[in-house]
C-alpha cells in the first residue's frame, strides 16, 4: 500500500544530525519529504545539546554525544534517537524508554570493516611492521626476518563469537588460521573454528587474541594483570571493542616484559572528543604496538551502511510505527490498511492499560480494525487502527488513559 504520509506535516518535523553523519542520511529524509534537516559536524556536550534538542523530533548521533536524562527531560517533542554506529550506550536507556523514545542502532553495517581490519592488524603485528615502517621513516634500513611469521598455521583467538567474531573467524580460516573462541553462550561454529571451555584456555592456546565483547560490568577490565600472565608468552593482543574492557598499564607491563610481544589498540578508557584534539596514551611509544583513533568500522562503505540503516529505522517508525530493532519501544511491525487512521500509544507496562483502552473505545461505539501490543519491563506499546471518522475522537479519548506517556496520530 502506498505510505499515506504523516498527520503532522513533513515540514514541521525537524531532524538534527551531529557527528558529521553520512549526507545519504541527509538525503534519504529529504528524499521522504524531511526537509528541515540541521546536521552538525561534531558532537554537543549536555548544555549545547539542551539548547538544541527543544523543538528536535529525531536525532541523530554517533558515539561521543552523551544524550542524558537532562537532555531528554528537555526534549519534548523528541520521537526518536537514531544512534548511527553499533552501540547504544551512549543514550540513557532507561530515561528513553520511560519517555517513550525509540532509539535505533546499525549492529551489523559496519562488521566487514572492522573484521577485515583485524586481519590486516594480525599481519601487521606477527611481521612486526609498525617498527619497521618507523625505522624507515627515520632513515634506518632494517631488513630482517628474526621475529616475522606467516599467519599461516598459527592459532587466532576470538574472544566474543557475534557478528564481527564470527566474520574474523571465517577470514583468518580462508589464510590458514586455526581459530578457537570464547563466548559466555554456547554458538555454534563456522567452518573449522571451535569453542573453548573458559577465557584462560583461549589465552594460553592462542598466538593472536582478538576482542569483540560489549561494554559492561563483566567485561570491565577483563584483560587485566591476572589473565595476561595467562597469555602465551610472545602472544599479541587486538581490542578493537570496546575501551574499557583492557587494563592498558597492566599491558604496557606485559608488553615491556616481553610477555607479549605486540597489540593494536583501536579504543580507550578516554578519547578526545574532537578530530585533532591532543592525546595521550600510556601505550605510545612502545615496540610492536599499533594505536589508532577508534576508527575500527570506519570505511566509507561502513558509514553509507550505517546512514542508510538507521535512516530507514527511523523513517519507518515515523511513518508507519514500526519499531523492529528499538532498544526502547517494544518492537512491532505491522501492515498498513486501507480506510484507517493509525495511532500509537505508548504507555507504562502496568495491569489494565488495554483493558481501558478498549473499553474508552467501545463505550464510545468506536471499532478498532487493527490492533497490536508489545511490552517490555518498562513500557508498553499499542497500535490501533481505527475508522477515518471517528479517529479524531479515539485520538482524545487515548490520551485519557491512565498511564499513558504519549499518543501520537500517524496518519
């Protein structure tokens, strides 16, 4: 069926993009008839975004704006959060879902770019090419093969078998590799790799340990001082995750000792928040060791998938009230019908709310030719499909419902 279009106006409704997000965003909700579209190159701390996000009905970050329950306490006209990278730890989920805001990701758009980039850094270090490539920038000739290897034969390690682990583990197999993972959920394998029963036998039996795990407490400094010394001495370690997850003096210490013998870091505890911006690293410096500015899924390919992506998410919730991959609001997704008006409801997950939604409905002689709920541990969310004429008169008597956080009418 043909998108019927928004009840508000497509001109009213204003999009901000920070983060220097990909224009095919840009265009992609120009193309749907969004024309107050406002991107930004970099992010906003919590003071600029409030200022900002007053009259906002979607947003658009990636990973260095904060969205607070300051901020959202502020954004009352916000619908959605699209978040336009993996994670979503940057948006306080717990004030957004108590608002009703859905927020989107991209989880998969950009695991060919950071797995292809492993690949490329387990090479990089078992030939020890960052110091070479130093030293002849310098003007030294080292010509040598003591200390470089073939990854051909060796063992690769994956810690965290998802998306981007699973890919690393098919491309290291293709060149050779042994690959062995550890994940807390059993998964199945793809080709030859095999599951390990705990981290330590991964990092004993490993020549390459690649980290793929989210940020959170069990995964908080998990490559710590203890599990290093369990590495395979001569080792190398890849963290190209998340920034928490490695305790970088303990490494610093295992790599001067001679326990490792190289790693490439893409992430940090603390990044600077704008290109250009000084840093600092307690890594730096040191021999066989590759730091990069987190730039792990950043490809330009990546970045037009993740605009796309996200864009879509977002479009689709806005016109049609579909939520497959929010965080936040319930996920639904459900065909349009002809001769109704579409409204969505979303409340707090408490007894009775559907209950006195149809009874308001029915006691006013109002059909409902569609229905759908979804709950979550904080909210619900219904959609109704009602008569074209008495959807005006459903609109009111929604929002009477108790617990109810908002109500919009689609279409």
């Amino acid at each position: 069926m043909k998108n019927k279009g928004t009840s508000y106006p497509k001109d009213k409704i204003k999009i901000l993009l920070l983060e220097n997000i990909s224009d095919v965003s840009v265009e992609e909700f120009k193309e749907a008839g969004y024309a107050s579209v406002k991107k930004l190159s970099g992010a906003l701390s919590e003071q600029e975004l409030i200022k900002e996000i007053k009259d906002v009905h979607l947003l658009g970050i990636r990973s260095k704006t904060m969205v607070t329950e300051k901020v959202l306490a502020k954004a009352n006209k916000l619908l959605s959060i699209g978040c336009y990278c993996i994670g979503v730890n940057q948006v306080n989920m717990k004030a957004a879902t108590q608002k009703g805001v859905a927020v989107f990701n991209a989880p998969y758009a950009n695991t060919r770019s950071v797995a292809e980039l492993v690949i490329g850094l387990s090479i990089m270090l078992i030939r020890k090419i960052a110091d070479k490539s130093r030293a002849a920038h310098s003007g030294i000739w080292q010509k040598e093969a003591k200390g470089s290897y073939e990854l051909r034969g060796k063992t690769l390690g994956i810690v965290g078998y998802g998306n981007i682990g699973s890919q690393v583990s098919v491309m290291a197999e293709a060149l050779g590799m042994d690959v062995i993972y550890y994940d807390v959920e059993s998964k199945l394998p793809h080709g030859n790799a095999r599951q390990v029963r705990s981290l330590k036998e991964l990092l004993r039996r490993s020549n390459i340990i690649t980290l793929h795990v989210p940020s959170e407490a069990s995964t908080r400094n998990m490559i710590n001082a203890d599990m290093l010394a369990h590495f395979k001495k001569g080792s190398m370690l890849i963290n190209y995750s998340r920034g928490d997850v490695v305790d970088l003096v303990a490494l610093k210490d295992a790599i001067t000792s001679g326990q490792l013998s190289g790693a490439a870091i893409d992430v940090f505890p603390e990044e600077p928040e704008k290109n250009g911006a000084a840093f600092t690293s307690v890594l730096q410096n040191l021999p066989n060791v590759i730091l990069t500015p987190h730039i792990g899924g950043s490809t330009e390919e990546a970045q037009l998938n993740i605009g796309l992506d996200v864009t879509s998410k977002m479009l689709n919730f806005l016109e049609k009230g579909v939520t497959t991959g929010s965080h936040s609001v319930p996920p639904l997704s459900l065909p349009m019908q002809a001769k109704t008006h579409r409204i969505l409801h979303i409340h707090k997950n408490v007894p009775g709310v559907l209950g006195e939604i149809n009874s308001k409905l029915s006691s006013h002689n109002i059909n409902i030719l569609g229905q759908y709920l979804k709950t979550n541990d904080e909210i619900g969310y219904v959609v109704l499909d009602v008569d074209t004429a008495l959807s005006e008169e459903a609109f009111s008597l929604l929002k009477e419902v108790k617990s109810t956080i908002r109500v919009r009418m689609l279409y």
